[in-house]
C-alpha cells in the first residue's frame, strides 16, 4: 500500500459555531453540513469535520482533545498581507512571518491560534532561488 493523498482530518473542538465562523472569517473556508447536521469545513480539495467534544462521532481518536491540533494550510497571499488581514480582524499574531520547511520545499508562515488554542501555521511556498513568494 502507499498512501497518496490527504482526504480530511477531524478536529474536536469546544463548538462547532464558533469554529466553523473562525475559520470561514479568518481563513476563508467554506462551512458545509453533511450526514446527520454534521459540520467540515471545506477548502481546495480536502477538509476537516468537526467533532464537538464529549459528542464524537464513532470511531474516534483514542484521546480527542480540543487544542491538541497543530495544523499548516499554504495560501497565495503574502505573510505581509495575511498578518494585514489578520491584524484587521483582530487575530493576534503568534509568531511570523518566519521561513519554515515545508512538505515541498521552504515556506514562510505566519502563526495564530483558533477558537480552541489549536496551533494554525498559514505558509506561502517560497519560489526557489528567489526572494518573491508563490505558490507551487
């Protein structure tokens, strides 16, 4: 067997309205319903289905845990102007933008944390040889 993509991963958080309205205004992720009034939130090709805690879904993490998550999404836009947007939301800024190693190559990430204390890393691949940013 060789795994060859990432479908979706599950976060369990403290609630799944605060959650689904951090990430759609933050990060600009669509909030879906599926199943039976479940929640994911929905971005490029993947998505992470939200497990409020002391009510998940069967089966389950061994130990699910809100803000136990460190969690890396790439984006087309600038640090500058990610901490630009972030700033005007009030989104305190953890740590960045600071070059990180990515799955790929270089990244240059800018740090915040969710509703539930969740690590959120926000990465634009650096374009090698090439102080200009872009996405790969």
């Amino acid at each position: 067997m060789r795994v060859v993509s990432l479908d979706h991963l599950v976060l369990t958080v403290h609630s799944v309205e605060a959650t689904c309205a951090f990430y759609a205004s933050v990060l600009g992720m669509e909030v879906v319903a599926f199943g039976e009034g479940r929640k994911a939130l929905v971005f490029g090709s993947q998505k992470i289905n939200l497990h409020e805690h002391g009510r998940e879904f069967e089966p389950k993490a061994g130990q699910p845990t809100p803000g136990s998550a460190d969690l890396c999404f790439l984006t087309d836009t600038p640090p500058e102007k990610v901490m630009e947007q972030l700033n005007a939301r009030g989104v305190p800024i953890v740590d960045g933008p600071v070059t990180r190693s990515g799955a790929v190559g270089p990244i240059r990430s800018v740090y915040i944390r969710d509703p539930d204390d969740n690590l959120v890393e926000i990465a634009v691949p650096e374009r090698p040889g090439n102080d200009s940013l872009s996405t790969r």
